[in-house]
C-alpha cells in the first residue's frame, strides 16, 4: 500500500511524451500544475480546473483525460501525452496541427492544447471518425473565441486524409 | 482553486481499502475516477483528511455477468463499458444513456459506481440503475450487502453507504426477452448535466418510466400499457415530482419536459418491445 503523508512532497515519475521524468509533489498537487510548474511544460492549459472547459484535455494510458481532474500522485508510473509531444523533435507540426493552421481553427489558442489532444485521442482510436463522433469529442471543450466552425473544419480534413 | 491537504494511501487490494475506511470512517474519501470528487476538491466542496484511491484495484476492475446481472466493478469506468461490443444486448439502457454521461473525456475516467456514489439527482447512471431495478454491492471489514437502487439513494448527493463501507460493484439487471428501452434528456450542451432525464422500460405489458432532474432522487413509476390516459398520468408525474425554479430551468420548463418528452421515451421503448 503507497501512504504519502498530505503535508510532505513526494517523488514522482512517470513517461512523459515518450521519455522518463519525475519531480516533486504534495498529494493535493494537480497534475496540470505538477506538468507546468515543477516540469516546466507549460503547453497544457489550465481553464475552469473543475473539468467542464477542457482546455487541460491530455492523455494518460492512451486516453484523453482532464488534467485538472487528475491528481500528480495519481500519474506515478503512467504514460503521459501532452500537446508538446505532437510536433517531430524539429519543430515540425504534425497533420491535426497544420489543418489546425489551415482552417484558423485557433485564434486566442487557449483552447487548443486540449483540443488538439482530444482529437488526437479520437483519431487515435477512430482513423475515420463520422461528423458525430468528433462533434462528440469536439463537444467536450469550450472554445470562447467561438472558432467552432475552423476546429471542425480541421478535423473533417484530417478525417478525410487517405 | 486547488484542493486542500489531504493524505493519500493507494491500497494493493480491496482488503486494505476497507481496513483504512475502517479506520478512518468519514474522514476519509475514497475516489476512483474522481470526475465528481475531483471538481469537489478543487472548489474545496470536500475537505477529506485521506484520500483512499481505489482505481487501480485490479479485482474492482472488471465486469462481468453473473446470474441475471452485469456486475460492474468499482474501478470500471463509464468509457470501459462503453468500449463492451455486447452492452446494447446485455444492458441496452446502459448503452443509450452512456453516451450521455459528461464528455468523452471525462467518460475515460469516470467510473460507474462513482456516478452512483455520488447521487446527483440529475445523473443518468442513477436513473438507470433505478429504472432497471438493480442493486448496489457495499463492502466493510464487517461484511457486505446489497441494497436495491431505491434504499441506496437516500436524496441529494446522499446514500445509504455507512462510513466504513466500499462500494465494490454495481448490478445492472441484463435485458428481459422481449423487454424495450429508450433513454433521452434535456441539457444546455451535450454531456452537461441534464436539466430533466427520462428512461423508460416496456416489458410485459407494462411500463416503467423513470425520471432525473426534477426530484432529490430518480423517481420511478409503473403502469400498464393499456392506459389510455398516458398525458393525465405524465401531468400528474410532472406536478407530483414537486419541480423547482433553478438558474437553469424553471419548474413548469421542467414539468413540460415530462409532459412533452415522456410520451416519445414510452413510445419508442414500447416500439423497441416485443
């Protein structure tokens, strides 16, 4: 049985888009603050922290998770994707990202993390998605630039790639 | 915000789980999913002094059907049981009102029997189970128990879970032959939480309809087919529920809800019954 005192930081590790980190954290610690603050990887966002924006979307185990709703201790061991994991190693955007580009399907871009990491997700699971399962998906977040119509734009594309 | 300080202790097996709710009765909060528990947390809602994570429990981790249910453990979450290729025929309420639960992202992490501990009376996992009739498995160091869905929610976000008790599982009763349901709800957004939800079971000449939103607790009534008065029994439902004025919904929206909405579930299970 793992006992971590609430008052003391512990040490924890986990797979972070593909390579092994760790760092320190109290029980009450929020995975999106544990991957920001003591990682340093400040790509996902932090909107609402009580599950409902999306904007922290990332995923853990092959799955798209809230990442406020997810406590630092609880990752310990896991296999962590975040939106810094989607471009190659020199910088170059993945599919989602360029049709992302494409379609203006981020303006403030607060949103975008998350969703690009729900989508992610969706494509991951469903090469070809039908308009209602990635409305579903898409449905999870909110966007308060109001850009639905690009983010939806971008995702069709994607789903429509041979 | 960020939640305040608490222990943690992720137990090995379901034993050490009950010996520390034993030990530390209320004080302690056991969270599996934490969809529910964690936004609680966040807006310091709860304050537990222990947090006892029971998520990677691996024997809370599987469904399974035993005898006329599907018995889901505690650990298995709502998107698990979406992923099952035989739940539209073994629990087909379940499979027209899971798509519902929350968001795709939050259906990965949030468990069933963590929708029923919590008791939201809007939540559509409560109402089905309550439509369906099926039954809570409560676990403690002095035994266990079932209790039939309508002893196990006592009202708003209560329970009848004393302290010391784990839930284990959650029985879902498999589909009756013959039997037809339908499932729908009213909400701002999909996947937020349902201003009224409805389900609905035909099976053997009569109807079971089953309501969320409205009282402290899913609300279930029974009656036969043959009843001609089906919009006087839906408005009676509809004032007996004893709606509320909310930010979200007034009461007579509410009561429309039922009234208007309540035919189409009865009809569509009716159709899907033989």
């Amino acid at each position: 049985m793992r006992e971590l005192n609430g008052a003391a930081r512990h040490r924890i590790g986990f797979t972070l888009n593909g390579r092994a980190v760790s760092g320190w954290a109290e029980p009450r610690l929020l995975l999106t603050d544990f991957l920001r603050q003591e990682l340093g990887e400040t790509g996902t966002h932090v909107g609402c922290e009580h599950g409902i924006c999306g904007a922290c979307t990332i995923r853990i185990d092959g799955r798209a998770v809230r990442g406020c709703l997810y406590l630092a201790v609880q990752a310990d061991g896991r296999e962590v994707q975040t939106v810094e994991g989607l471009a190659d190693p020199d910088g170059a955007l993945n599919a989602l990202q360029r049709a992302f580009r494409k379609h203006h399907a981020l303006q403030c871009g607060y949103c975008t993390p998350g969703l690009l990491m729900s989508l992610t997700d969706l494509f991951a699971r469903t090469p070809r998605p039908s308009e209602a399962q990635i409305l579903d998906v898409v449905g999870g977040h909110l966007c308060r630039c109001t850009g639905y119509a690009g983010i939806m734009a971008a995702a069709r594309e994607v789903a429509a790639e041979p | 915000m960020k939640p305040p300080r608490f222990d943690y202790v992720r137990p090995d097996t379901v034993e050490e789980a009950l010996a520390v709710l034993a030990d530390f009765g209320d004080e302690a909060q056991v969270i599996a999913g934490g969809q529910s528990l964690m936004a609680m947390l966040n807006l310091r809602l709860a304050g537990p002094r222990v947090l006892v994570d029971i998520s990677r429990l691996e024997a809370l981790s599987t469904c399974q059907e035993t005898g006329d249910c599907l018995e889901i453990g505690a650990a298995v979450t709502q998107a698990d049981l979406l992923d099952r290729a035989d739940l539209a025929e073994a629990v087909p309420l379940l499979a027209l009102a899971l798509p519902h639960v929350g968001h795709a992202q939050t259906r990965n992490r949030g468990t069933v029997c963590g929708s029923l501990a919590h008791g939201d009376p809007s939540s559509e996992l409560p109402l089905c189970l309550a439509a369906l009739e099926g039954q809570v498995v409560l676990r403690s160091t002095r035994g266990e128990r079932r209790l039939d869905a309508a002893q196990f929610q006592t009202g708003l976000l209560s329970t009848a879970r004393e302290a010391d008790e784990l839930i284990v599982a959650a029985r879902f009763p498999l589909r009756r032959a013959g039997a037809g349901h339908a499932f729908a709800e009213v909400a701002r957004r999909h996947g937020d939480f349902a201003i009224v939800g409805l389900a609905a079971v035909a099976h053997d000449g009569q109807v079971r309809l089953g309501v969320a939103g409205i009282a402290d607790r899913p609300e279930i009534r029974e009656w036969p087919f043959e009843r001609e008065d089906i919009d006087a029994v839906l408005n009676r439902l509809a004032w007996d529920l004893d709606a509320a004025d909310d930010l979200h919904a007034s009461a007579r929206y509410r009561r429309d809800i039922v009234r208007g909405l309540g035919p189409k579930v009865i009809a569509e299970a009716r159709s899907c019954a033989n």
